[in-house]
C-alpha cells in the first residue's frame, strides 16, 4: 500500500437491516489533504465517518487507516485518529480543563499539562479552562471539542461540521486552523454543508447519496459539469459580435447580453487571444475579460438532482 495515502476505501459498505446506508465507497486521502465529503442529510456522510473511526463495522468492503485494516486493528485505528462529531459530547458540569484531562488520560496523552495548555489558548479559550462547560455558548463548546480532538496529535482527522455553530469571525479562525493542521500533513476528512467552505479549503471532494456520485477538485467538477464560460466586457452591445465568433470550432455558444460577450468555449487560455484579435478588428471596444465561476453549490445540486 502506498504510505502516502493515509486513508483508502475499497468498496466500503454499510446495512442496516434492508437499508443500505454506504454502498461500495472506493477512494483514498493522502497525507495533506483536506478531503471534503458532501451530501444531503442522510447519504451515508456519518456512517462512513464511523465505519472509518472504527466506532461500527462495515457491512462489505475493506479500508485501511494509517495502514490499519477496519475492523481487523480497531485499537490501534481508535488511537491513532481524531473525530469531532457534530455533537460535541463533553461533560457539561466539569470545567474546560478538566474535559480534557479526562480525553488526555484516556488517550494516555504525554506532558498532558502542556498540550491542554497549548490547545486552550491556540483556540482562545485559555481563560475561561476553570469554567463549568455548561456555561459555555455552542460556539465555545465547538472550539473545545476541536482541541479534545487534537490533544493526542493524531495525524488523520475526521471533522463533521466543524465551523457549526461559530460566528463569521470564529469560522474564519477555524479554516485557517484546519488549514494549518493539513500543513502539518495530516490527512483530514471534512463533511460539511457549508459549500462556500468546502470550496476554500478542500482539495478534492467526494459527493456521495449512498453510492459515490462524482470525485475530483472543486474546479475540475466545475469543468465537467458545466464547461467554461469566458464574459468580454464590451464597450456596447453588438449582436454581430456573437455571430463573428461563433463560426470557431472551439467556441461552443456565444452569447450578447447587455454589453457582456459570453462565449462557451475549452482552453480559454489558448484561445482567448485570437477571439480578442478577431474581436477588435469587428470594431470591439474590449473593456476587459473574465471567467465565469459557477458555484459548487451549483455543481453539487446538479450531482445530488441528477439521484432524484
């Protein structure tokens, strides 16, 4: 197995009686990765996050973490991940400091003074580690959860909605803070709602409803689903500007739309300087040039509809 891919499925499955909740998952994450996992409530997000922390077995199928085989090395998978379930699940009557010393003694973490320490005041909650948990707001809460996950350096990460609950300011703490820990080269998987998020810190994504839907960077399933669209700013608006490109083979449609030029086309980057030397010499005022970005919301409800 290759040692640089710290997680692999091969068709992993999962049933609960007559319902099949994960069918025949196949993928692998690698050291430094954000791997997004995306899907409608239900599509089997969770219950692979723990077939994969060996909290449940897999119906069929086989995966491996950190070279560990789901279910055949279970121990030695439990101690070597981190999971921040989306329901935090600390002890609301114990103090910051003592939630973790509890987690830190279970995982038989090492200077544990030290890393609750550094953890604390990594997320700003130094402070308030003698308050009772339970006084904490759902914000606080998730930032504590997040430094239990960490607190024994595991070096693959299972985060389930990780910004939950935070304030814009928090959240934006929080990407650059799974941001860092993927530069320490963990391997992280990351389900979350929140496309606008997955977008920026994901590297690859996997949509899944049961079954795997689609696997690839944000860009390339941007790509595959809808082309690229490249929008000339004109000047004004001239409907035989359309008409005097479209007669290029590359060029897919074109379109005017108020003073806007918008041409489907492949390899804009090869093609856009003849287009725009072709443009001029028809009489275009070209203002300036762009590419249309689609959303990855707009790529995931194609993905997930497509199901329906």
């Amino acid at each position: 197995m290759d040692n640089s891919k710290m997680i692999v499925l091969e068709g992993l499955s999962k049933a609960f009686g007559q319902v099949q909740a994960v069918d025949k998952l196949s993928f692998s994450v690698q050291a430094g990765e954000i791997f997004g996992l995306l899907g409608p409530n239900g599509a089997g997000k969770t219950t692979t996050i723990r077939m994969l922390g060996a909290l449940i077995g897999p119906s069929a199928g086989d995966a491996w973490i950190n070279g560990y085989r789901v279910g055949h090395q279970d121990q030695d998978i439990r101690r070597s991940v981190g999971i921040l379930t989306e329901a935090p699940g600390l002890y609301d009557q114990l103090s910051a400091e003592r939630n973790l010393e509890f987690y830190a003694q279970m995982y038989a973490v090492g200077d544990m003074d030290t890393q609750i320490e550094r953890y604390l005041k990594m997320l700003g909650l130094w402070e308030r580690r003698h308050e009772a948990v339970g006084t904490f707001s759902k914000g606080m809460r998730q930032k504590l959860a997040i430094a239990r996950t960490l607190l024994h350096e595991p070096n693959v990460l299972f985060l389930d909605e990780p910004t939950s609950g935070l304030d814009p300011q928090a959240a934006r703490m929080m990407r650059g803070f799974i941001a860092d820990l993927k530069s320490d080269g963990r391997a992280i998987i990351m389900c979350t709602h929140n496309l606008d998020e997955a977008d920026r810190l994901c590297d690859r994504i996997a949509v899944i409803k049961g079954s795997l839907l689609a696997l690839d960077t944000p860009t390339a399933l941007r790509r595959k689903l809808f082309g690229r669209t490249v929008v000339f700013h004109l000047s004004e608006s001239d409907g035989r500007f359309a008409e005097v490109i479209s007669r290029f083979e590359f060029v897919q449609s074109a379109d005017m739309v108020d003073n806007k030029l918008v041409v489907g086309m492949d390899e804009p980057e090869q093609h856009n300087p003849e287009l725009i030397r072709v443009l001029v010499e028809a009489g275009a005022e070209i203002q300036f040039v762009g590419e249309l970005r689609q959303r990855l919301e707009d790529v995931y409800l194609q993905l997930v509809n497509q199901e329906n």
